[in-house]
C-alpha cells in the first residue's frame, strides 16, 4: 500500500462524501470563512464555490451531463498547486462527489498535493434517510423513476440495480465500499468516519464534529448559514418527477438552472409532508445498515460521533405517503406555487431584459414577441398546472 505522507507536517484533509449528508452547510461554512481560515493558518483552496465541483471533475478524470471530461482539465491542478504552496499547517478539500474517484485516479490525485500526510474525512448518515434524499436528488435532475422502484431496485440489485443509480448510490454512500478504495492509499488511522446526527441535535453538531477531526476550534469561525439544498416534501417532489416526464427533451443548460435550483430549491420547498422510506423496507435496511455499522467499527477508522446514529429510527418511517399515488388534486397546491413561482421569475427577468436593452441603446425597446421555444415549453406548463387546478377545484 502506497502512504499518502511526505512527512512535512503539512495535514491536507480530504471531504470526500458522502452525498446528502449536510456537505454543503459544512462547504457553505468553510467557504464564507475561508480568509479567517487562512488567517489560524487553514488554507480552503477556493476562490469561487464552483470550483470545488470543477475541480473534483477534473480530480476523477469525469464529464458532467454528457460532457468531456476535457471541459476541467487543469481546475485539479490549480487546487492541488495552492495546496503545495501553502504554508500553514492545515489544508482541507470538499467535494461530496470525490468518494467516487477510482483507485487510479486516487493515488494521482493525492500523490499531487505532497509532501503532507492527507487524511480522509466521510460523513455518514443513515440508509433510510439516505434512500429517499438521493432519490429526490435524481428527480431534481430529470429522472422520473418512482420511488418505490428506485428504493426496490437498489435492494434487490445492489451496485448492479439500473443505471446510473447503482453506481451513484452503493458506490458514494456505502461507507465501506468508498472507504476500502481510499485505504489503498491512505492508513485506516489517518481515515475519519463522521456520523450525522439524526433529527433534533443541535444544528451546529456536524460542524462541530468536523472541527474536532480536522483541529479546527468551532466558537472561532460563523457556523450560521443560509439552508442549503433545501429537501422538498412528498407532493413537491412527484410533482418535478412527473414535470420530468415532459420535459426530456429540455437541454441541461435550461433545466439544471430553471428546474433543479430555481424551482425545486427557491419556489416549491417543504410544505407538504416530508419524504420517508416506502413501506416494508425497513427491516432490510435495518439489517444493512447494522451490517455497516460492523464494519466500521472493525475497520481501524476513527469515528467521530456515535455509529448507533447510522441505524435507522423506526418512528421517523411509520407514516409513509407513496408519491405516486398522489392524485393530481393533491399535487396542486404545490403545482399553483410552481407556475406562480416561475411567472414572477419570468417577469423579473424580462424587466431586467428591458433595463439592460435601455442602457445599451439609450432607449427603452420594444417588448420582443418570446420564441417559440419559450412558448412551448410556457405552454406546455400552462396545460399542465391548468389540469391540476381543475383537478383541485373539482367536487
């Protein structure tokens, strides 16, 4: 086994997952702390938030949305150089999605930021709540498979159930199985396992465990931040996943900003019941995930917080709602948000149109006739909404 230690005294530490796991509240943290940070001698190796994603593109050797992996060639090496460069004794790197780099691309990667001893940093939550986050998260990006197949699928198939949602689960949020990738370079006591609290602890919990691995003093540095990556509930949820059915042939450019962060982050929120893990599954992710829990206790990894924490908690499942058998009146409250929603950001950004059209040519324009693709797809979203309006009115 190749040891990722150059013996400076350098720690670089390596947030590598796992997805839904309250990643982007801790790299909200770190980032609008980031020159306090490098004042106590931490160095967060950002200058924007999008180039953690970037460079862990380029780190795994991955394109994103059928894209080459071309597209981030050098965004590693500029974040790898920083972190050569630095001279103070703490460096730390976050990107939910580096838990899925291979061995290969590993080994380079870490290989690149030395002399340091690097250590690795997962924090865990547990499989139920972890089911229905990452199902919602695929739906926030075009899929429309039901949540009952999704959950069934990877069941029954593991690593093998339908792509991509094998790989992007089993192989991002089972513990073992990203760990044991990342041990084939780093010692098992230089890798962290962080448990996320389960509901009710106190919301800075996860920072301070985080703190109490990487060395960091928590009272130092504002841990309050906005909520990030805000989880719609059950109706919200099938609403987008049945949008999705309509909308595939929606280029990424125009759904990703429109769609996944516009509508189900800013518009549609929480307000219906939350999601939960379908009915009669429990007892098998019981099961799996005592078997983690096993696992990691034996593994040589240091845990921080309580492993208990990764077993799931009967009462937060016991009153399941399936998303597709919401009628389309149940849907509608959320599908009335949705075209509300999307209207006032529609003519805020014509009027910002009109502004930016004023100062170029002196003069206000004339409002331009929209395209008839805009009209298409505004149509299709009026059909729709009109539909489930009906449908709520109706005796």
């Amino acid at each position: 086994m190749t040891t990722a230690s150059g013996g400076s005294g350098k720690r670089v530490f390596f947030h590598v997952g796992a997805p839904k796991t309250g990643t982007t509240y801790l790299q909200n943290v770190l980032f609008q702390n980031r020159e306090l940070l490098a004042a106590n001698g931490v160095l967060y190796p950002y200058t924007d938030p999008g180039q953690s994603f970037r460079s862990m593109q380029d780190f795994r050797g991955a394109g994103w949305a059928g894209g080459r992996a071309t597209e981030f060639k050098g965004e590693w090496d500029i974040v790898a150089g920083r972190a050569r460069e630095w001279d103070g004794p703490t460096v730390i790197v976050s990107n939910e999605l580096l838990g899925g780099s291979q061995p290969d691309r590993i080994a380079r990667g870490l290989a690149s930021v030395e002399p340091a001893d690097v250590h690795v940093v997962f924090t865990a939550r547990d499989l139920a709540r972890q089911l229905v986050s990452d199902w919602q998260e695929h739906i926030k990006h075009k899929h429309t498979v039901p949540l009952e197949t999704f959950v069934d699928d990877l069941i029954e198939f593991g690593l093998d159930a339908p792509k991509p949602f094998g790989e992007l689960f089993w192989g991002m949020h089972d513990a073992t199985y990203v760990l044991n990738r990342w041990a084939t370079v780093v010692p098992a006591e230089r890798i962290h396992v962080v448990t996320v609290p389960q509901s009710g602890a106190p919301r800075d919990t996860l920072w301070r465990r985080f703190c109490a691995v990487t060395g960091l003093e928590p009272e130092l540095y504002d841990s309050d931040t906005e909520r990030a990556n805000t989880s719609m509930g059950v109706a919200e949820t099938e609403l987008v996943r049945r949008m999705n059915l309509e909308v595939q042939g929606m280029p990424h450019d125009v759904y990703d900003p429109l769609v996944r962060k516009l509508l189900a982050e800013d518009i549609l929120g929480g307000q219906s019941p939350r999601l939960m893990l379908p009915a009669g599954r429990l007892d098998w992710v019981h099961a799996r995930s005592q078997q983690l829990v096993d696992e990691l206790a034996g593994s040589g990894y240091q845990i921080e917080g309580d492993l208990a924490e990764l077993l799931p908690r009967p009462q937060d499942h016991a009153a399941y709602i399936s998303p597709t058998a919401l009628s389309d009146a149940d849907l509608a409250p959320a599908a009335i948000r949705a075209a509300t929603g999307l209207l006032r950001h529609s003519g805020r950004q014509r009027r910002r149109i009109t502004e930016l059209q004023a100062a170029a040519f002196g003069v206000p324009p004339r409002a331009e006739p929209m395209g008839v693709r805009t009209r298409h797809w505004l149509g299709r979203a009026r059909r729709r909404a009109g539909r489930l309006v009906h449908a709520h009115r109706a005796p």
